[in-house]
C-alpha cells in the first residue's frame, strides 16, 4: 500500500496565507514522496457554518487536489469513542472532574513537568469519585499516561523531546479531544505522513505515545514554519488581506497567489502542479516566512 498525507484543517473560519502554505506543503510532501493526499476536515469543535466548504473552494483554487472523498472528523466518533474504550479497558483512563480554573490554580504536581495535568484526580478514591459524580460536575477522560515525556523524529526538527502528560481522551460534553481524534483518524486513515504547522510540534510526543498504547505506528512527522506578520507574531486574519478571498478582491489571481507561496519557499512557479516538478523536500526553509499584507491600513506617526 503506498502511504498518505493529508491536510486536516479546522472549520473556524477561513483559511489565510498561512494555513494555506502549509496545505501546500503538504500536498507537495505527498506528491514527491509518491504518496496519495487525504483532507479531512476537523469539525469536532469551533465549527463556523460555510466555512469548511469554502475552505475546500480555496484548495482546489489554488489548483491543490486530493484523493478519495473529504472526511469529516464528525462522522468517526463511533471510532473515536471505541479507541477510548480500548484505553479505558487497557487501565489507560479516568475521570477527571477538575475545571480548567482549578488546574490553572493548583500548582504543577511536585516534580512534575511544566504545563502538565498536576494529577489531582489521578488517583481518587471510588467514594471520591461518586461524591464528584453526585455534584454533577461533568467529567473529562484523561490518558493515565505512564511516562512524563516521550521521543518523536521530525524531518525539519530531528529527535524532539516533549512533555506527556495525562492529557484529555474525552471532553466534558463528551466530544473526542482533538490528540485522540487526530492519532485514530491519521491511523485508520492510512496517513503515514503528516505535515502541519510547528504550533503543533510540542503535542506531537502525546500523540506519537498515544499511538503506540494503541498499536498503531507513528507517522512520519513534518512540522514546517509557520507565516509571520511583520510584528514576528503568527499571522492572522485581522493582519489584513490574507485570506485568498480578501487577496482576489485586490486584484489578484490565484496563479499570482501560488507564485508569492511558492516564491516564500524559493521557487518560481504559478500553479502547484508546476511547482511539483522543481520542488525538492529537503530544501524546505527553516525559518519562517513574515508576510506584510499589502491593503492593511497602516498608521504612520507621520503627519
Ligand atoms: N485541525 C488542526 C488545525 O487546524 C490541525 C490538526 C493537524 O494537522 O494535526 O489546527
């Protein structure tokens, strides 16, 4: 079988230059390592309405293609929740009942790592349990994890060393977190490859653990720069024209959007299918690329 990537957006809202370098990048990794391409659309959470659809309008384009039908993450749980059923009869989970301003409160456990679940519920006794349980107080699944960080390989970052905690399987509401959502559907999707933004890098040792206490492999892992604005911050949609909508309405096309993508990476090219013939992998920047939006308004100190 020949292995995937994929690009796996979240439908809050428009894609912007950023998020669609980064597709980009993943259909090229796909493409050049003779892998098929799968998109999933992530619509556990943040959901706003049109816009996984008008995500999908602005990959094909921008000329980007994908194999197979668009999965929606919401149409798994039922895999999702019998992942976590394995967990759970593994020994692998409990209930936590903590608000997220009492784990903000209590201080990181003693010897603990920093930003890890401190293990208050950890360890509750069943009448513990029950008397939570009778408060009312909804409860979230948590991964008892066994170890406290774990190794990944990266192709941009090499062996990444990273915080596992006790992290959250199951929400409150009782919607699949996104780490557990993520390893499944990656897993029974086929995707060996993922490639995503370098936001995403200090989950990956969760998820790559999470992985293997389900029998699957890990797949090969490509967090790439993500796009700055002119202040060094990750870009974002109040930065100005950085959505492919806001940049044909400046009189753009998207060809010429391609070619400033492509420019960012080193190459000249206008549509994807062009790139794919001079892109090579390992000649990926390793820094980010910082993108001043023409049509933002800019205050100047000058009269
Ligand atoms: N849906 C996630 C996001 O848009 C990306 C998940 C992933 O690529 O693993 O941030």
């Amino acid at each position: 079988m020949i292995g995937a990537g994929r690009f796996a957006p979240s439908p809050s809202g428009d894609l912007h230059l950023g998020n669609l370098r980064t597709a980009l990048l993943a259909w090229l990794f796909a493409r050049t390592t003779g892998r098929a391409f799968a998109l999933r659309v992530e619509d556990l959470d943040r959901v706003r309405p049109g816009a996984a659809e008008r995500q999908l309008a602005d990959l094909a384009a921008l000329g980007l293609d994908w194999d197979g039908p668009v999965t929606w993450q919401s149409h798994r749980v039922d895999r999702h929740h019998a992942a976590i059923d394995r967990l759970t009869e593994a020994g692998l989970t409990y209930e936590c009942y903590c608000t997220r301003r009492e784990i903000q409160q209590s201080a990181t456990a003693p010897h603990g790592p920093m930003g890890a679940y401190p293990g208050a519920c950890r360890d509750l006794t069943d009448a513990e349990r029950a008397v939570r349980r009778a408060e009312g107080r909804p409860a979230a699944l948590r991964l008892r994890s066994g170890i406290n960080e774990f190794e990944i390989a990266d192709e941009l970052h090499g062996r990444y060393r990273g915080l596992v905690d006790d992290f959250v399987l199951r929400r409150g509401d009782g919607t699949p977190a996104y780490n557990l959502a993520v390893v499944v559907d990656d897993a029974e999707q086929g995707i060996d490859q993922v490639v995503r933004g370098d936001d995403l890098l200090p989950s990956t040792p969760r998820q790559a653990y999470l992985a293997a206490l389900l029998g699957f492999s890990a797949p090969r892992y490509v967090h790439v720069p993500l796009v700055l604005n002119h202040a060094g911050k990750r870009l974002a949609k109040r930065d100005g024209a950085v959505t492919l909508a806001d940049r044909l309405a400046l009189g753009e096309t998207p060809g010429q959007i391609v070619a400033l993508l492509a420019d960012s990476l080193g190459y000249r090219a206008h549509s994807p299918a062009e790139l794919l013939e001079v892109f090579r992998p390992e000649s990926l920047p390793g820094q980010p690329w910082t993108f001043e939006p023409l049509g933002v308004v800019q205050y100047s100190g000058n009269p």
